[in-house]
C-alpha cells in the first residue's frame, strides 16, 4: 500500500479520531480518506485505542493540557482570531505534529497499562441537548401488523413530539436505521449491548417503545420512556380509548404524557402543540398508504410509490406529504399543491416544502437556505444533507455535494439513495474506481433489491465495461423480472452487442407494461434496434406506429422524440423535404410544450435541410427561453454551433460545440464536435474524441443509432488518416459486423467495405 503524500493530514489523523477537529478541518480529512487507502488504514488501526483514548479522563487531562499550552503560547491577537473562527473548538489550533506525538505516546501506554473505562457516564457518552428516539412499537394482532399500527404510532409520535423546540427528536429514516441496528422488533428491553449502540450511534438521551393492544372495544397504547445511558426505565406510560376513537388523539393524550415524563422546563408546555391530525391527515387508511409509499420510494419502485400516495390522497385529498413526494416521482408541479396545504404539515417538513418549491422555480440559493435552516434545527435530518448534495451538485459545487452526501451516509451507514447518488456524482468527476467501490458497497447493503445492480450496470456501460454491464443488468432482474430500468437498458446493452433478438424481446416486454408512458417508450426503443442495424427503413415503420399508438392512447409525452427521429433518419436517406414535414409535426402535437433538448435538434435538422434563416429563428427563440428560465445555455451552444457548422463556419461551430460537450457528456456534442474537427483535417483530436464517446454505452447514444454508426465510420477514417492502419481495420470490422443486413443503401457501409478490404490487403 503506497503511504499518503500530503503529511497534513497525516498529522491530523489522530485528531480527527480524537475529535479534536474543527468541523472545516474534520470535513477536510474525511473528503481526503475516500482517496486515501494509507490514511483510511491508519484511522482504522487507531479506531479501537481512540474509543478507549476518548473516555478516558487521564487522557482528557493530558489532551487538555497539551491544547492549553499551545493556546498560551499564541499571541493574544491570534487568540482572539480563532475565537472569532472557531468557537466552541478549544484546541483546533493545536500545532497537530505535537498532537501527533503526544497521542502516539498515549497510545503506547494504552497498550501497556491495564484499562476499565466506565461506559456508561452521561457526560460523556450522551449529548447535552435532549436527545429522544422512538422505536418502532409492536403490536400482537397480525391484522394491525399489515396495517403498519405499530409503525403508524411511532411515526405520529415522531411528527408531534418534534414540534417541541425543548427536545431533539430523531428523525423517522435515522431511527428506523438505529433500530434495524439494534434488531429491535418487540417490546422488549434492549440488552446492554444494544443500549450501548443506542447510545454512542444515536447520541440520545432517552428512547421509547412500547405496544399497541386492540380488541373489539379498545384500544391501548403502552410505552416505556429508557434511560438511553443505562438501560433503567424512567417512566411508563399508557393510553386507552374506545376502539373507535381515532389513533391520532390517542397519540396526542400518549405526548403530553411523554412530555410531563421528560422533565422538561415549564415552557415546553406553554409552546403552542398542534394536534397531530392537524399536521398529518386525519385518515389512518391514508397514513398506512403513506407509509407504503415512502418504503416503496426507498427501493426506488417508482410505479409502487406513485400508486401507494395516489391511494392515501383517494381517502384525504388534503394531504401535503403526499403531493411533496409525488412532486419528485411523478409531476413536479404538484408542489404547488403540496405548498398550499403547508399549514398542515410538522415544522420538519415545511422546510423541505420550502426548499423543493424554491428549486422547481430556479432558486437553487433559497432550496440550499432552506435545507440549511433544517439541517441547524434538525441535525440528524439525513434526507435534508442528501438533498443538500444534490442542489450543490446542480449547482456544479462537487466538493460540497460529496460533503453533504457523506455526511447523510455519517449519519446513517445503510442509507441507500445516498450511495446512489454518491456513486453517479464520482462517475460524473471521471473517478470511475470511486464510483464503483461505493456502488459495490450499495449492493452490499441491499442485495436483495434490484436498482444497485442497475446503477452498477449503467456506470459499467458509460465506461465501457459492456459485459459486466450486462450481467448487472441480469442480476436485478433475477430479483425483479419487470424492474423497468433494467429492462429497458439490458435491451440496449444487447442492441450494443449486437444480440439484436434478445433486446427485441425485452422491448416488447418493456411497451406491453400497464403504464402509457412506458409503453410509448418501449414502443420508441424497439426503433433503436432497427437503426443501430442499419435497418432504416423499418425503423421508420416501427416509428410511425408509435404515434399511430400514442395518438389512440392520447399519450403524446414522448412522442415528439419520434418525429424528431423520423427526421434524422429522412434526413439520413436524403429526404429533407420528408424530415421538414416531421418537424412541421412538432407544431400539431396537442398541449405539448417541446422541451429545450427537442428544440435544438430541431433546429440542427433545419441547418441540414438547408432552412438557415428558420433555424437562426429557433435557435434565437431557445436561447431567450433558456435565459428566461434561468437555465444553462448548452443546448443553444449545440444549436448555434449546428448552424454554423451546415453554413460553412467550421471556427465558430467548434467553439460553440466545445462549449456544449465541456457541460456534458451525451453522444451526439462530443459526435458532431469529432465531425467539425473532421472538416478542418484535425485527425488525432477527432481520434481521441470519438474513441472516448463510442466507449460510452448510453442511452441517448442509442437514440441517435445512425449518428453512432457514422461515428463508428469517420474513427475509422480518422486511424487513416493518422498511420493507425491495424485500428482502422478493426473499427471497420466492428462497424460491418453490426450492420450486416442493412434494408437500404447506406453509403458508409458501402465505403467502410472497400476500405476495409484494401486495408486488409495491405497488412
């Protein structure tokens, strides 16, 4: 193993184990150990000795006294900087090679000497500020275990003690994380161990359990306020009601109970107290349905989720929650619903109300504010950092996106969406061996749940490993045969490798799904395979009956990606006249507003055919709609440098297209940069381009099939041209061998043959 090459962190190591680090400084050194294998050794090796190191009070003393001494020693200017800077942190200014010798030292003589650390000091092992858990309750009757009771109570526990501003509740994600730790599933006292856990992992001062008893008459809730440093029984409490009395004021009586247990100060009964209905719904039916929906949504079972929260709003149309996450799986407009119901939601989930509508419309800097407020209220609040990490990586700010996404993985190791994400961000840096050793480590998680092999296959497929991709893609759907995503891009992996028959088979099976929407898309995908085959003409065919379908089943989402299709393809056969009337289509589409991306195809399409002056218009009309929006220009970048390179301006369309693929990473800026490259005989540059970009096995590289099948040609031409005569021939070869039975004159395929045969001729 190679040692570390920055010595700063090496020195701080110690520290930051100790938790002697500022939270700059401790930020700094976890980004450093995800790159680090020396260091992520070392913390490691010193993990054990620092638990022993951090509850000793000798060591404390020692620690102290060392941070005391290099505090006086500054200037008292120095000092009254850093306390400007660093409050609360006393001995951030350590010089940290004294740190390092000193703790070395301790660490010899924790080896030595004989240790008994009392483990169970509330000083020292349990947070200053009331820090309250709420386990999952049991219930007896499995007809209340299927309607999630137990659940249900635990979480409007939750929702109503966390409107206090006198006690730290953890959320409903964090618990259910501590309490999968601990393996509490009954209402039983957790051994020692498992108190000990509860403890150091949740830094609480109490946690509740209970049960929840019902019969034909009644029904009672009884819960037990713990000691979360020992494991003692504070207080008991229970609540009993008719068997019709709502489960929410249940729940509310059972919280003043709680609370008067607590102990907490005489203000905490005078704040105002929302009854939970008030922030919930007052349907239990809708509660349990919300419920389903976020454990759906948690396995990314999209089509589950959406059906779960449209039936909790069946039985309360009024419920804000629901719209809130409906939102980001299915119409984001239904926010606006979701922030007019706001008055009856928890102060936690105003915030994340508040921050998703100021992102749909555009105000990253009042979405980050938000979560930002929430995180200050809220501190164990995971879903808040993790969609910190995905503003910040909207707004480009990496460092602070992987920031935040490790701090919700800190604050729960078996946070899936996070290592998701985490995973996509490092494969967007270019640090693919990141990528995978984190997306590796979401299948460890959830092996059992078929989206990590998906991600796993889709990063596998942007970095060329094609086989591997493919047997991720096997693996989810050996969990989950109509998993949709895998569906679909195991069909494009096998239209990649040229097994044309199987992904025909998973593109039927994709379009005859329930949803409209995918059964337009698998529709449109079964077309990809007809092009990539050089079969032209019958993708046309397949094209029109996609619209034909779409328009019977009155789904036009999508259907503007098949006339724009139709028009590369007419435009390929050198129809212009047929590809203008395809995208004089776009126009009669009913209600449809094109998206960005539509138009700047649209608009390259009218440069080809020769419609300059019409698509200078649209270029112009998109770049006015990107500004009004707030929106990054790149798809008026590909526009512009479209038109340029179809009127000769090869200078300006190369600075334009360099300006679109610096943004991104799709197939067709990087292809048609390679192509203006191509007109000004810069051969190596088109080499490097188009090898880069043909290793990308994606999704929108298939949608412009013939595109990639030109690429695959002018590579090609370009080993030619650079003396790269065995790499010609191989390009060639692959091309060929794709497109064997083309169903019209291609004239590449024809050129690509001569050539190859000349080549080989030569070799």
């Amino acid at each position: 193993m190679s040692s570390c090459n920055d010595r700063r962190f090496e020195q701080k190591l110690y520290a930051y184990e100790l938790g002697m680090l500022s939270n700059d400084e401790r930020r700094e050194v976890e980004l450093h150990l995800l790159d680090c294998d020396s260091c992520n050794a070392k913390v490691r090796d010193f993990e054990a000795a620092a638990i022993l190191l951090r509850h000793d009070k000798s060591v404390h003393s020692e620690l102290d006294n060392l941070a005391q001494f290099e505090i006086d020693a500054a200037s008292e200017a120095e000092k009254s900087e850093q306390r400007r800077k660093e409050s609360k942190t006393r001995s951030t200014s350590v010089s940290w090679t004294r740190v390092a010798v000193v703790v070395a030292a301790l660490v010899v003589l924790l080896l030595v000497r004989p240790w008994r650390i009392e483990f169970y000091s509330r000083d020292e092992l349990v947070a200053a500020e009331n820090r309250l858990m709420i386990l999952p309750f049991d219930v007896a009757d499995p007809r209340d275990r299927e309607e999630r009771l137990g659940e249900m109570v635990a979480d409007l526990l939750i929702t109503d003690l966390s409107e206090s501003e006198y006690v730290q509740v953890l959320s409903r994600q964090r618990t259910n994380e501590l309490s999968q730790l601990i393996g509490k599933d009954a209402f039983e006292l957790p051994d020692i161990d498992a108190v000990r856990t509860l403890s150091q992992q949740g830094r609480v001062r109490w946690f509740i359990q209970g049960t929840v008893f019902r019969d034909r008459d009644s029904t009672v809730i009884s819960s037990q306020l713990v000691d979360a440093a020992n494991g003692g029984v504070i207080a008991s409490q229970q609540i009993a009601g008719d068997r019709e009395e709502s489960i929410f004021t249940l729940v509310d009586r059972l919280t003043v109970q709680i609370k008067k247990d607590l102990a907490l100060p005489d203000d905490a009964f005078t704040e105002p107290d929302p009854r939970v209905i008030d922030v919930t719904t007052y349907s239990p039916v809708a509660y349990r349905f919300y419920l389903e929906g976020l454990e759906q949504a948690s396995k990314l079972y999209t089509n589950e989720a959406i059906a779960a929260f449209e039936n909790a709003l069946k039985f309360d149309s009024n419920f804000a929650m629901v719209y809130y996450h409906l939102s980001d799986l299915k119409d984001r407009l239904l926010i606006q619903k979701a922030a007019q119901l706001i008055d009856r939601t928890s102060k936690r989930e105003q915030y994340y109300i508040q921050a998703r509508l100021a992102a749909y419309n555009g105000d990253l800097e009042g979405a980050i504010q938000s979560l930002e407020n929430l995180v200050s209220r809220y501190p164990d609040e995971k879903a808040a950092y993790y969609q910190l990490g995905a503003y910040y990586e909207d707004q480009q700010l990496f460092s602070k996106a992987i920031e935040c996404l490790n701090q919700s993985i800190a604050l729960d190791p078996l946070h899936k969406a996070s290592y998701n994400r985490l995973a996509y961000l490092y494969d967007r840096l270019g640090k693919f061996d990141q990528a995978l050793r984190v997306v590796d480590k979401y299948i460890e998680i959830a092996p059992d749940e078929p989206n990590p092999y998906d991600s796993k296959g889709q990063i596998c497929a942007w970095n060329g490993q094609l086989e591997t991709a493919i047997e991720a893609y096997r693996k989810a759907l050996e969990i989950r045969p109509d998993y949709t995503f895998s569906l679909m891009y195991l069909s494009y992996m096998y239209t990649y490798h040229g097994n044309y028959d199987s992904a025909t088979v998973l593109m039927r099976r994709f379009a005859s799904l329930p949803s409209p929407q995918i059964r337009s898309a698998g529709r449109l995908y079964q077309a990809y395979v007809h092009l990539y085959a050089g079969r032209l003409r019958q993708a046309l065919q397949v094209l029109n009956e996609g619209i034909a379908a779409d328009t019977m089943e009155h789904d036009f989402s999508i259907i503007d990606q098949n006339y724009i299709l139709k028009g590369i393809v007419l435009s390929t056969l050198n129809d212009c006249d047929g590809a203008i009337k395809e995208l004089q289509h776009l126009k009669e589409i009913p209600g449809s507003l094109h998206s960005s991306r539509t138009a700047q195809f649209e608009v390259q399409l009218l440069a080809q055919c020769g419609e300059i002056n019409t698509a200078v218009r649209k270029a112009d009309s998109l770049r006015q709609t990107l500004v009004d929006n707030n929106q990054p220009l790149t798809n008026y970048w590909y526009a512009r440098a479209s038109i340029d390179l179809a009127s000769g301006n090869l200078d300006s369309s190369i600075h334009y297209f360099q300006l679109a693929a610096r943004d991104t990473k799709d197939f067709p800026c990087h292809y048609w940069l390679a192509r203006a490259l191509w007109e000004t005989g810069q051969y190596s540059e088109v080499v490097e381009i188009l090898k880069a970009t043909l290793s990308r096995y994606s999704s929108e590289r298939l949608f412009h099939s013939i595109w990639s099948m030109e690429a695959e040609y002018y590579l090609g031409r370009a080993y030619e041209e650079t003396g790269q005569i065995q790499e010609a021939v191989s390009a060639y070869e692959h091309l060929l061998s794709l497109r064997k039975n083309p169903d019209t004159p291609i004239a590449i395929l024809d050129d690509a043959k001569e050539r190859l045969e000349r080549l080989q001729k030569i070799l």
